[in-house]
C-alpha cells in the first residue's frame, strides 16, 4: 500500500491547518466563496437525480442511493482544487490549534470566514444559476426541491438535525482524511467518494449543502420555511453537529491516537518508499515503530543497496515505475514554517 500512515496522515492535517492560518484573509474569502458553487454543483445533481416520482413513491431508498452517488462530484472538486470548505477546516484547524501549530483566534478566524465565503458562494449558485438561470423550473423539479427542504428543515426536530449533523461532518472529515493519506488522484477521488456518498445516502445534515437544499426551496415557494425558520431550525443545529462530527470524532480523535505524547513525525513525500507502505494499524509509538522496522531489517540480513538487486533483507524502498519524485504540496508542507508547533523545542528532522 503506497500511503501515508495514519500518523503520518495526522501530521499532514496538523500541517495544513497551520498553512491555512497563514493565508491573506481576502484569498481565504474568496477561496471559500468560489468553493460554494463547487459543491452546489454536487447538491445541484442529486435534485436532477431524485425528481423521480415513480421511485420516489416505490422505492425511495434505491433513488436516494443513486443521487447519492452522483453528490461527491463537488467534493472530489473541492479537495483536488484545494479550496476553503468551512466543515472540512473544521477538523484542519482543530487538530493544528491542539497540537500547538496555531491559536484560538486563527481558528475562529478561518472557521468565520470560510463559513461566510461558502454560504455567498452557495447563494449566488442557487440565485444566479439554478434559480435565475431556471433548471429546477419545470413542475416535478419544483415539488422536489419543496419536498427535499421539508424533509431537511421541517420534519426532523432540533437535536435531530444538530444529531446528523455530527454523523455527517464525521463522514465528510473522514473522506477528507483519508484523501491526504493518498498519494494520486485516483486513490484520492475513491477515497473521497464513499463516505461522502453514505452520508448523502442517510440524509444527514451538512450545513453547507443545506445552504444549497432548503434555500433553492425556499426560492421555489416552499409554504412551511422562511429564511428566520431555515436559520434557527437547520443552520444552527447543523452548524453545531459538523463542529462535534469533524472537530472532535476525527480532528481530536486522530489528534489523540496519533500526535499526542510524539516528537517530530517524519514524513517522506518520495514515491514508493518501503515506511509509507508498513501501517502498524494502530496507535505506536514513533520509537517503537522505527524500532520495529530495524528488528525486521537485522532478522533479515545485513546488506547494502547499491540500486540493483538485494539479497538478504527487504528493499529499503517499493519498486515503482517512475524515478524519485516530490509533489509541490509535498515540498510545501515539509518546509520549516509549517512543519514545526509553536512553544515546541527545536528538533531535528530528516530532510525531505
């Protein structure tokens, strides 16, 4: 498995977060804003799919599990064009503020902004596109975006909402992860696709999605919701579940399991190296682990590599077909402004 481990995983989102707490406030707005209409194209499809009334009145599971599949086009956009989703930053700042990388404020900071930035940019998607630009204008695509915002806004309760919002936000976070333990696109979109596509298949509550859900009802008269109603019953709660799902069931957790009680963690951005691909599948200890990898290497012999044939002992690297390469996000985030936590002593690392 050409990966990154988890660890290594975890560092990586400690290091984006702090990387994201550097950035210009006005990029940091509009990278949001443009990420709105991203995702909005996602939601967009998963109404086309599920105006059906047919399987709307028979089969209801099997739709909603087909528009389902179809609502991960926006995040695989998102992350492979590394733009701003405030629940996705979520888990970002949150494990960088834990291990000491950023503040208090430089959370709040991305985590207001972002917010702001997708719900412009999810609005002017809806308005200017779908609404003025009329492609849920037909009769069946109308009832189904009324019914779709009643089904978000109106039937659950309060705690419901605020309930799947944490299941939702756990799943999206949790795509995301493991999108950065990849190392090509490929991988990253499978990565992405599943867990995005389950959530979606279970109804829960993304507060961004549901900017796109219950205000392109609202635009097509839905009697039952108005902006005051969509903000009290589904923003906050929503906004409050995706905070407890990516900030503490993945941000903290992983932070936990992975970082806490570590010194640096060395992650190798080459392709086809032989520790990127041994998982311990588990929480360990970095001594313990590169204690383990020794243990294996003396059992098996003692023996140089001089780039051909080893005899003796596993290869210190994986084959591979292309020669050693770094990918500019890998030379950016193993440089020395996000790669170390504040207040921490100066340690050495192994060159990247």
């Amino acid at each position: 498995m050409d990966a990154f481990t988890t660890q290594q995983t975890t560092e990586l989102v400690s290091r984006i977060g702090g990387k994201k707490a550097h950035q210009r406030l006005d990029k940091l707005f509009w990278n949001a804003f443009m990420t709105g209409p991203l995702l909005g194209f996602g939601c967009a499809v998963t109404i086309s799919t599920q105006t059906a009334p047919w399987y709307q009145e028979n089969a209801p599971g099997l739709i909603c599990t087909i528009g389902a599949l179809l609502f991960p086009i926006g995040l695989v956009m998102i992350v492979l064009s590394g733009s701003d989703l405030f629940t996705s930053n979520i888990m970002f700042m949150s494990v960088a503020f834990l291990h000491r990388r950023i503040g208090i404020l430089d959370l709040l900071k991305n985590w207001i902004i972002s917010f702001l930035g997708n719900l412009a940019g999810m609005l002017f998607f809806m308005a200017i596109v779908t609404g003025y630009g009329g492609v849920f204008e037909e009769e069946a695509y109308k009832l189904e975006t009324i019914n779709f915002a009643d089904m978000k806004a109106v039937t659950p309760s309060w705690i419901q909402i605020m309930l799947r919002g944490i299941g939702a936000n756990w799943l999206v976070c949790f795509a995301v992860y493991i999108s950065i333990s990849s190392r090509e696109i490929v991988s990253k979109i499978t990565a992405i696709w599943w867990p995005t596509a389950t959530f979606v298949a279970l109804a829960l509550d993304h507060c961004i999605a549901n900017m796109f859900f219950i205000p392109i009802g609202i635009w097509n008269g839905a009697p039952n919701i108005t902006v005051g109603y969509y903000i009290w019953k589904s923003m906050i709660p929503s906004v409050i579940g995706n905070i407890i799902g990516g900030g503490i069931f993945v941000g903290a957790a992983y932070w936990y399991l992975y970082l806490t009680g570590e010194g640096s963690v060395n992650i190798d951005f080459n392709i086809g190296s032989l520790e990127s691909a041994m998982e311990a599948g588990g929480p360990m200890e970095g001594e313990q682990q590169q204690q383990s990898v020794n243990d294996r290497t003396a059992a098996n012999g003692h023996a140089s590599h001089n780039g051909s044939i080893i005899e003796g002992q596993e290869p210190p690297e994986l084959p591979h077909s292309g020669g050693y390469m770094s990918s500019g996000i890998g030379r950016e985030l193993s440089a020395g402004m996000y790669a170390k936590r504040k207040g921490a002593p100066n340690e050495k690392e192994t060159p990247v």
